[in-house]
C-alpha cells in the first residue's frame, strides 16, 4: 500500500472519524503522518470507502490516484477521464482519449451489493446508470438523507448533506488551528436542493498541533469535509468535485422546467 495514499486517506476520512460517523476508534492516529502503515490499517474499517477504493484498484487501493478519484474525481467523468479495464486485477483510474464520452459503471452495483447488506433507505439499489465510485454518490445516494429529505422535507437532512458531502471553499484568514473560509451552503426550497449564495464558516485545519497539511494561506482553494480542511486544491479539482456533486443532486432533485411565456 502506498504510503503517500493513506496520507491522502486520512486528510478525507479524519473529519468524520473524530465525529464518530464512521471507522474505528481513535481518530487521531489518522493526523499521525509518522505513521503511514497504521492509517493504511485502519483505512480497511471505513467500510464505505474502502468498498469504493477496492473496486477502482482491488490490487492497492491506497494509490494516491485511486484515494484521490474517489474524493475529489481526478480521473472520474465528467471527461475526459474513463475506466475502460474490465480486468478484476486492474485500476480502474487510467485516463482515456479526450472524446470519449463519460463513461459508466455498469457492474459497480453488482460489486457493491454484497458489501453494504443492510444499507437500507437510500436510492442506490435502484441506481443503475448514474452509480459512480465517488464520495458524492455514496452521500445522496447510499446514505438515507436525501431520500428523506425528498419525503419529508427534514431540513435536518440538508444539514447532514450539506456537512457530509466534500465541499470546496476558499481561505480568507488563518487563525491558529483554524481557519475562516467562504463556502456555498446546500438549500432546500421545498422541491429542489441547490447551492446557496456564499457564505463565511470557521473550521479546523490542524488539531493538538497536528495536521496533515503543510499550512493554509488566505486565497488557498480548499476542500471541506464536515467542518475540516482536507486539502489545498486547484480550481480544476474544485470543479470537478462540484459538477459531480451537481450531478447527483439533478438526478435526484430536478429543476423544475418553468414554460416559455
């Protein structure tokens, strides 16, 4: 396994371990840098990811390019990116000609069923098409939220979502461990879940003097998960993590179509 990838792990999995959402006990050790070989081992209880992480490269799962598909879609459609291999024992996150259209997954429900047994009340089962091996998909899709909040309403759903789901960001200021960022929060106007108009949020980058991170600067383009700073990223990568969560949220929430006058 690569060490470079269960660095790249932790950055993404740290903020809801320490919440105690998922993984195993004692997320600290997964800011431990030191320490590659045990954040590897613990990356194996983080049972949804993992299941993503061994279906795009059953052979390292912790390649930085695997971790980094999955969290940020480096090498997932929207284009020009596929996953042509149908091999069992190959990564699933080599580039592919620029015209090639977005490609599918049609076997990664197939795979996943028998890992997420008991996985009930979220649309994922019945989501062949638009199933992709990204954390977007296993947020509004895998997750109940969204289908709860298509029934109910619950804005307690849209907060779960909106903290859950990686969100981009982009630093004002440093203040110690934390850091005051603008962020466009998800809004829910009753039949449709969008970004909303930007706001301003504190959250954490560094925690007991640890971070994984080298530091933070005002202008940095960041990634957010629940209230952490995972990493600094590009606009390009900004992007991509947004037009697949858009994704998700139009199959799931789609925009009312307001006729021609």
């Amino acid at each position: 396994m690569s060490d470079l990838g269960a660095l790249l792990f932790a950055r993404y999995a740290y903020p809801p371990n320490e919440l105690g959402y998922c993984g195993p006990a004692g997320a600290e050790a997964l800011l431990r840098s030191d320490l590659p070989g045990e954040i590897a081992r613990r990356a194996r209880a983080f049972e949804g990811a993992w299941a993503y992480l061994s279906y795009l490269n059953p052979a390292d799962p912790l390649d930085p390019a695997v971790v980094s598909a999955y969290s940020v879609a480096d090498t997932l459609p929207s284009s020009p990116f596929a996953f042509p291999s149908s091999s069992p024992s190959a990564s699933r996150t080599s580039p592919s000609p620029p015209d090639r259209p977005a490609p599918e997954f049609p076997d990664l429900l197939s795979y996943l069923r028998p890992r997420f047994v008991g996985q009930h009340g979220g649309t994922w089962e019945s989501a062949a098409g638009r199933a992709i091996p990204h954390h977007s998909f296993h947020v509004f899709e895998v997750y109940p939220w969204a289908a709860l909040l298509k029934r109910t309403g619950n804005p307690t759903a849209v907060s779960v979502l909106d903290r859950c789901r990686i969100r981009t960001g982009k630093v004002l200021f440093v203040r110690g461990e934390t850091a005051a960022v603008t962020s466009r929060p998800l809004v829910w106007d009753g039949a449709t879940l969008s970004q909303g108009p930007e706001r301003e949020e504190e959250v954490a980058w560094s925690a007991g003097g640890r971070s994984l991170l080298e530091g933070l600067s005002p202008g940095d383009r960041v990634a957010l998960h629940w209230d952490w700073v995972c990493d600094v990223i590009t606009e390009e990568q900004a992007s991509r993590i947004e037009s697949l969560e858009e994704r998700q949220r139009r199959a799931l929430f789609p925009e009312s179509v307001i006729p021609p006058v």
